[in-house]
C-alpha cells in the first residue's frame, strides 16, 4: 500500500509538531505539503520536517490536489469552513481540538464529513498517551472499584497571546485547555457529566483578561450516575506544563502524571532538583505520535477512528456549559442539544459497556 | 514551674491519641485523668498511658478539681457545652474541632471562654505539620509569588459509623473532614472564601445515606481576593490517610503530602511497591504532638494559642456555607453573621499582613 | 514495676540524643543522671531534658549508686573500660556501636557483662527504622527470592573534627560509619561477610588525613555463600545524611532510604526543590526511639536485648578487616578470631534460620 | 545532500532496535539493507522497518555494493573482522560495544578505520541520553564540586543465553555490561580508572555458569586523582532494565536514572505501584535515536564521532582488569598496553579539560 500523503494546515506551535511527527515518526504516511502564508515560517519547517510543499491557503492546496488526508491545526474558528472544504474535496481530516466554537459548528462538521464519506478524527491527544491508556485499563479491570470522584489539571507555563485568547478565536480557557480534562474525565469515567459550575477569573495577565477571557478557572462537575469531578485549569503553572489526572474510587485510585523529565537529580546543600516538563510535547511527545499513527491507521484500513466525533461534540458542549456558568454565577446543565438522537448521544462515550459495570454497582 | 495537669474529654480515637501524646509526648504537662464510662477503653487507656484518674462523666472530673486544663474531644455535638462547664471551672481548654455545630454554638463557647479568661484553643493539627508550616513559609517568602488556586484533598481510608455521620452529631462530612482544607486554604491564601459551591453525593456508604450526610464531596471556592479554590473530601480513600494540599502561585507552586511512609520500597516483576499512611496519627503524629506543646506552652506561659477563635468560628461559617449548597444546589455566600465585629473577623485571618502583600500585586 | 532509673555517659551529639530520648519518649524509664565535665554542656542537657544529677565522671555517678542502667556514648577508646566499670557495679548497658576498637575490646566488654549478670546491647540503631524492619520482612517473606547482591551507602554531611577522626580514638571511617552497614548487611542477607576490599583516601578533608583516617572509601565483599556487597562511606555527602541500602534477590529487590524529609515540595521556574534528612536524628529519630525502648524493656523484663553481643563484636572484625585492607592494599578475609566458639560465631547471625532457607535455594 | 545508505549487520535484539531507528527516527538515513542468515527474522525485520535488502552474510551485503554505513550488532567476538572487512569496503561504522574482546582487537579495528580513512564510533549508548548528558553538564559547571565517588548498577532482567554468556563470544558479563558503567564513570569523573577489584558469582543462573561467565559481579575502582568508585552489575534484576549512576562530589551529588517508566501510579489497600523500565530501549529509547543520528551526522557531515576509538579501546581495556581480577583474586592495575601512546590515552578521556579543573582543587 502507497504511503498516505498529508498535510498540515496552520503550522504554529502544535501544527509544527504535527508536521515534524508525519515527517519523522509516522509509519505508512509522508508529509507533502503544509499551509503558511510566512517564508519565514516556511523555512523552518522545512529545515524541521524535510522539503514538501508550501502552500499560502488551504485553497491552493486543495487546487494543487495532491493530498489525502490533512492535519487541521489552524485556528479554532477556522475549523469548521477547514473541515468542510477538505470534505468537499475527498481528503480525510485530523483535526484538533476543539472541533468548533459551538455545537452547531460541530453539527456543520460532522455532516459534511459524514456526507463527503471521509474520516474525521479530533485530536484527543492525551487517551494516547500511555500513562492514560494504562489508567483507563486499571480502571476497565476493575482495579479500583467503582470511579467516584475525578480530579484534574491541566497548566500551561505562560498566558496565551491575547489575539488567541480572544473568545472568538479559541473558545477561551475552558474550552482551550479545560477541554482535555472534559474529555479525559468522561473516557476514564465512562459516563456523562451532566452538570457544571465554574469559579473563574483573569487572575494575571492583562492580555487575557483585555479581549474578556479567564486565565485561572476550578469546575465542579456532577455525572449522570452521581459521580464528581474537580477541574482546574490554569494559565500560569510556571514550573511546567501540569497534566495531571486522579481518579478515586470505591477500592483504591489511579493518578497519571508527574513531575519529572529529565532522569536525573541533583542534590547539593538546598535539597534535591530536578525539573519537569516543559510544553505539551515535552509530556505529550509520544501520545502524539500514537495519535498520528492511529489516524494514519485508520485512512489505510478504512476503520473507524478511535476517537468518534460525537465524543468531541459531547466535550464541546460541556467546554460550553461551564464557561456559561462563568458569565452566569451558577450550575449549569450540559445541554447537548440534540434530543432525537439521544441514543447516538450515548456513543459518544468512549467506552459504552462501562455502564453496565457501574449498574451492578451500588453507585 | 510545676507541670500543666491534663484530662482528656473523650478517649475515642484521636482522644486516645491526644492522652498517649500528653502522657508521653509532651513537655511540662501530666494526663492526670481522662472520662470515659467504658470500663474496657478505661483499661486500654491505662495500658497505653500509665495510670490516671478515670471519671464516667465530665461532672465528676469536675468535681475532683485537680485538673488545669484539657482537651476535648467528645463528639462535636456536645463541645459547646463542654466547653462552657469547662470554663466555668477555670479550666484551659484544646478543643477539637470544629468549635461547633453552628456559629451560635462557636459564640456560646468564644464567650464562656472569654468570660471566664480561660485559653481555647481549636485543634487545627494540620497548622503545626512540617510540611505545611515549610508550605506557609514559601508563600510568605514569596517563593510562588501571589496565589491565585488551592487545590486540596482530605480523604479517609472508611466511612465513619452511621452514628457519627449523622448530620446532627458531626456535623457531616464538610464539617467534620473539609474543615481542615477551608482553614488550610485561608491560613495559605491569606484570604477569606467568600463563596462555595458544593457537589456531594452519598455514593457508596449506606450508613452515611442513611443517617442524611454524604461520603463524597467537591467545593469550588472564589476568595475575597480573587483567588480561586477547589476541595475534594472523600470517605472512601482506601489506599490511605489522604491529606494533600497544593498552591499555585504566579511564579510557582507548593504541593503538600505525598503518598509514602514506611522508607522502603519492594521491586518485583510486578513492578515498585511502597505503603501510603494508613491514619491520621501515621500522616501527622508529629503534628499532634507540636499541636498540643503549643497549647501547653501558651497555658504555661500566659499568651495567645496560635490558632485564634475567630479563625475556629469562620471556618465553621464556611463549612455551613459549603454545607447549605448541597441543600439549595447553588452557589452560597459565606456569612460570618457578625457585622458589628468586621473588624474582629479581619484578625480571624491566621496571618493579617499578607493582604498587604497581596494588595501590592496585580491579583 | 517502678522506672528504670537511667544515666547517659557522655553527652555528646548522639549522647544528649540518647538523655533526650530517656527523658521525653520512653516508657519505663527515667533520666537521673548525666556525665560531663561541662558546666556549659550541663545547663544544655538539663534544658532539654529536664532536672537531673550531673557528675563530671563515671567514677562519681557510680560512687552516687542510684543507676540501674546506662547508655554508654563516651569516644568508642574509653567504650570498654566504661563497660567494665559500669558491669562491675551492676548496671545494665546500652553501649553506642562500635563496643570496642579492637576484638580484645570487645572480648573483654562482652565477659564483663557476663561475669555481672548484668545486660549489654551494642547501638545497631538502623535495625529499629521501620524502613530496615520492613525490608527484613521483605526478605525473610521470600518476596525478592534468593538476595545476592546489597548495595550501601553511608554518608554524613560533613567530616567530624580531627580529634574524632583520629584511629586511636574513634576506629575511623570503617569502623565507625561503614560498620552500620556491615551490620545491616549481615543480617539482611543472613550471612557472614568473610572477605573484604576497601579502596578508600582522604580525598577532602586535611583534619582528617592529618589523623591518619580517610574520608571516602568503597568496600566489596563476599559473603559465606557467595553473596556479593558493596559498600560505600563518605563524610562529604553535603546534601544530607545520606543512609540507603538496597538488596538485590533473584526475584526483586528491597530499597531502603529516600532524599526526602519535609513533605512539601516547591515548583518553580528553575524545577522541583525539596529537602533532605540533615543528620541522623532527622532520618532515624523514631529508630533511636525504639532502640532506648527495647532496651528497656529488656531490662524491665529481664530478656535478652535484640542485637546479641557476638553480632556487634563479628561486625568489629568485618570493620577491622575492610580498615586493614586500606593498608595492605589486598582484599583480606575476615577473622573472628574465636575458633573455638564457632557455634557461638554462627549465633552471631542476627537471624539464623535463614541459612536454612538459603541452603534449599541454588546459591 | 543525498541520505546515508545504511544497513545493520546482525538483526538481534539490539541489531533489530538500530534497524528500526534508522528506518523510522533517522534524519539523513535509509535502511537499504540487513544481514540474517534466519528467514523468519528476515520477516520480522521487514515487518517492522518496511522493504529492505536481506543478505545472509556481510560478504552479500558488500558484494551488492550499495550502502555507505553500516551499524554493526553482531556478536563481539565477531566485530573486529566485521570492522576490517567493512573499511576495506570504504564503509563509515557504528559497532556496539564493546568493540573487541582484547586490546589487539581493538588496536586491530582502529587501525583498520584509519587507513580505510573511514569513521568508526563505537556505541556509547549511554553518553546521549538526556540524564547522562544533564549529569555532565551538572558536573562540568562545578554544581556538585570535585567528584570523589561514582556509584553505578547495570541490571538486566534476565540472564543472557548460555551461548551468548560465553567469554569467548561477549568477553562475560564485565565486557559486556559492566563495560558502560566504566564508559560513564571515566566519561563523568573526568580521569582514568588505574586499578579495579572484583567480588563475583555465578550465584543464580546454570547456563551462565557452564560456560564459566558470572552472573553479578560488584567492582572497586581507583581513579588517577584518587577519586573512588564502585560498580554493580547483575542479570537478576527481575523488577527492570536498572540503569543508575550517581556521583558524589565534595559540594553535591547527581543522581542519574529512576525506576519509573509508564506515567501513572495505581493506588489501592496494598499500598502504590507502579512500573519500571523492561528493557533497554524502554529506559534509553531515546538515547539510542540521538546516538544513531550523531553517527549519521558525523557522516554526512565528515566530523569526528562524538565517541573516540581510544575512549573505547581505554574501556575495553579496564574491563579486562576487572575480569582479570575475578580470576586472581585481587586488585589489578588496568594496564592500556601501548606506553608509546600515553599522550593519546590521555585524549581517550571524553573531556580532556576536566583535568585542569580536578588539578585546581585539593584531590
């Protein structure tokens, strides 16, 4: 089988490292092609990633037609018309997360795709990385009795610049990064949440709080089957990029992530150092290899993606929820908005049979 | 100067504690009785402690008058009380927390104590950990610049018996067990909660369910400030005594507690194996003891105990606050119900000149 | 039964350790008596430890005869004729390690003691860590198999004051700090050390290297049924006391020993920053505790003490061995000295059902 | 610039790992061709590296006459011809290590590579793992002070096949394993190992001992400057692949390699576990792309290895001190063998300058 050729649309600092992970890391795909309008921006992926074509706009990449499948790193309110575009054309689509700025561009999304008949795969990075994937197996076994409470984190070193941290742009904080721990905790819990309450605010940088988004925000959550959660999102977690996860249980608890990097220690007259990672890929380096694997994976054998797109619809209408909660001071229930499909709702959680279990549970 | 003769009011667990670490563990003080009407723990007491009086009520030690000072650690429905008679007597009183059921009760026993120019002093044992004190430290150097999120966990390892759980006897779970992450939280933040928002369920314990209070709860918390704050108490930590607390500055952070005691670790094929602290007394033995010198200590030479009343009193109003949001499933103020006495609440604030380090920064 | 009324000789670093411990943790005990010729090191015991006699020599405090029994920490030089002295006057020992210089030393401690009927423990402090303890359930539980290989590390932060270090007064580097972990190895791989290799040099310190003794030395040994260890002893280990061991079997290991003291750790821009047990009272004041206790206790009961008199003198030949190895240059086979006790040597063994589990195994 | 042609000599455990990374993780490098004289393995290799030419011995491959480099993983007793016949060929080289079972092989290769005018690096794993490389930079800025003792363990899971333990195949289990913690240390401490002792056993495995290798095996080491240092090596570490090196200096210490490999901790009544490095691509997967990528660069870019032959040849050299010593039965003094080189020996130190700083200090 030929190799699958892809491209990167939007190489700022993750579509760069996407770019690098199809040039370097992926089996049974090449990198041909990538979107920038900046020769500057051009030239260093190509001093990363090898040559490949540099288009200025999606437009002159679909036009040059020598792509099957692509990475949509732009900007999140540029990925509903990207995935609609690259549909119309036959080319199937990675796209990060959050799939759009709200449920009825995720809607747009999915249909075009599933009318186009392409795969459409959203980037939930994190359930590939292998301290996940062994803490959702922990929990499939059984090794921690029944979930009841879910904590996480997720920090980033620095503020965002304000043209990102625009609501219009992003989403915000809580549909930015609050995202990863929606989804996380719905797959390791395997149920829904079905109700939010945020406390928030722009803490810190004027930047972020000037275009009207948060940089510090805690959310409670409630699940359908009465179990809690905790999130907590942050912009300035200065001492490293701090994706944590815990999940407690009725017999014991699971806790992914730590901080350490680099193997080693140095021990003088103040204490013991050592560092922490640094950026998500730093952390997240070979999930995101998996992840461009398992979609490469599955354009070659035609199967479904591991990642369904009514689980990044379900997340986007969480991520909604609790930043409504931020604008109205109280609990909000997850709307997701779509009632006649109440049963596709239900397969938008990642792992279906955990219910089961959790019924046979006094929970 | 001749030593400091002390009972212990109530040997059940931690009372238990409390009369070992008198009876061995403390400087210029004696346990010269304790009460209790159970001629078995009567004996178990003796054989842990030495011999002392034993009295089957308070009335009788009273009585005998041979007492300077005690601790009491009944069940939280009779310290009011306790703490009154105390008072009466001229005795210098280590309540348990929390103080009281309500702050009517926190009153009553403020002003019997100050009536009768007696010490009370409420057990906030975490205050005196090393980790905690080092924790207040840092943040008070600076270290994390301001703090803008606390994220804290107080899990116990089994449900208490329904008897105790019973919402009139303790109060109930935040009461009872998140009481130590809203003092923890204020005491590090130097800030007041302001607002709390409570998720809870009674997820696992049938006893707990039966008796109206929940085993499972998480808080988001916003500070007077700005800060932001989020706590999780669970009855169902079976893999250990949970106490962890962590800060997030804006130029790092401090993380208490971790998950080993015994210094050694086995390897085997399955992995690296280590214990975690199974009780209160196994995380922060060390703590009760420097707890109790502290109140010896104060008794002995005449001062202030280090943990205020009214920071004993607010930290009730924010417990009942958290505890009325589960009942009314919304965000609830926290009202310390004193108006005439603002002032006085500013000094329940375990550290009043770190607002104006805040005030000098951005928050 | 009425305390036992104890006396410290010498109150050095370790001795005021030991009348602190008397006086403030042990159950059974009293602390009636110091020895210094200090008015100075005097007014400092009797500030931490209470009220107590003081007499410039033993002579005087054996003259006052109000002792029942002592915890010798005079400079190992004077260790034997302390215990004659004190063996003779009928007073039981707890004897800080090594008991002698040499094996003469210890022959005629060990028959002075027995001459008097009277008790003589040898300070092996590290087998009453719960880490160590532990460890020897590990092992003894079969849970690492067959141990084959125990790797040790003794550091202390700084190098003592020449006049210590000199042979002549306190054995050396050997003898002094690698003989805890002679012992330690010893009775975790239940087996005797018969050969010795020491590279060893005054690498830092000119007090020390003006005295003859080294600073730094690493030690291989073989054990009687082929077992190998290594052992390592630094007075430069400036990041702490440093006190590990590990031990490797043919199905697991045990690790002994960790950097971390307080639990708090900071995160900040530069990594993770946590502290280190600074001195031996830090990582091993619960074991020094238990130590004073079982002595105690075995006065009280009249049993024999838990480390035997023939495991401290077999652990003075392994240090005696390692220390001459240094000169010769040569591995050196340990002697014990004693043919004709040789079933006594084997008792020596701290656990002398091991062999029998060894022997069954391929070893 | 066109990419290096490379192949892999020997497909084995290790020969498979470098085939895939270069396949899969190599800038500036294709894998056109392997040597396996096994269809089955050829099959494997396909299966994982994509399409390649198979030949079943290394003269196919140089008659087929199309590659520019090879990596060379066959057994050692077979490298020293392996590397004639490949420079004969004009064909760059990446030998595992160690590069000769004696001296003269080594002289043999070395010479070889420098009248072919080709490169050849031998694979110091170990040296471009980011631990390691943080370690020396650690060092080199003075953060621990003069080191005056390494501490080092090489662990493998599991005993070698007989027919591998074989001296006269692999050089036994000090050439074969123990040979990085000598490369580490020398490459760390900055100074020459002038004089090595060894305990060690055929303690656990029968095979190991039918052909007379040992299976663990602790080493003393003298440094010229005087620095100390010792050395484990077992094939029973049945909990990991336990890579650990820490050194000790006068102001601190490092502390290289730690035991956990997936990011997640399980947490129930039996305490915390978690998992551990299975193998060495698990611990050094990294390092093993970053060594291969210096080799390739190296190439295109025709500069020196970042691994000199003589820093090879040097630790070839105190291996076979130490196997000798196991033998005799006491310290050996590493003999390099060529008196008429000593200036070039002095430059098989990987960093020459160390010295200046160690001669400025007191050791």
């Amino acid at each position: 089988m030929t190799d699958v050729r892809m491209a990167v649309i939007g190489v700022g600092r993750i579509g760069l490292t996407h770019a690098e992970t199809v040039a370097h890391r992926t089996h049974g795909a090449r990198l041909v092609a990538v979107t920038t309008s900046s020769a500057k921006r051009a030239a260093e992926v190509r001093r990363r990633c090898g040559d490949m074509a540099v288009y200025p706009t999606l437009d002159r990449l679909l036009e040059a037609g020598e792509v099957d499948a692509v990475v949509i790193a732009s900007s999140t309110s540029a990925h509903v018309e990207n995935v609609e575009r690259c549909a119309a054309a036959g080319i199937h689509m990675l796209c990060e997360k959050p799939l759009a700025l709200d449920l009825e561009g995720c809607d747009r999304a999915i249909a075009a795709a599933e009318a186009a008949g392409v795969k459409l795969m959203v980037g939930h990075m994190q359930r590939f990385d292998s301290g996940y994937v062994e803490a959702k197996r922990f929990i499939q076994a059984g090794a921690i009795g029944v979930p009841v409470i879910v904590r996480a984190i997720s920090g980033d070193m620095d503020p965002p610049p304000a043209s990102f941290a625009d609501l219009s742009v992003s989403g915000g904080l809580l549909l930015d990064s609050m995202y990863h721990d929606f989804y996380l905790s719905r797959w390791l819990m395997v149920d829904e949440i079905v109700r939010v309450y945020t406390e928030a605010g722009a803490l810190i940088d004027e930047g972020v709080r000037s275009v009207g988004d948060v940089d510090n925000a805690v959310v409670s959550a409630r699940f359908a089957g009465g179990a809690l959660g905790t999130m907590t999102a942050s912009r300035v977690t200065r001492y490293g990029c701090d994706l944590r996860t815990e999940v407690i249980g009725d017999e014991g608890a699971v806790q992914v992530g730590y901080f350490r990097q680099t193997p080693v220690r140095l021990l003088d007259r103040k204490g013991v150092h050592h560092d922490t990672p640094q950026s998500t890929p730093d952390r997240m380096g070979e999930a995101l290899v998996r992840e461009l694997q398992a979609f490469v994976d599955c354009v070659r054998d035609d199967t479904d993606p591991p990642v369904s797109t009514e689980d990044a619809r379900v997340t986007v209408a969480v991520s909604l929820a609790a930043t409504r909660s931020i604008r109205e001071g109280r609990p909000v229930d997850v709307e997701v908005g779509r009632p006649e499909t109440m049963a596709r709702r239900k397969s938008g959680l990642p792992c279906s049979d955990g219910g089961r279990q959790r019924r046979d549970k006094k929970v």
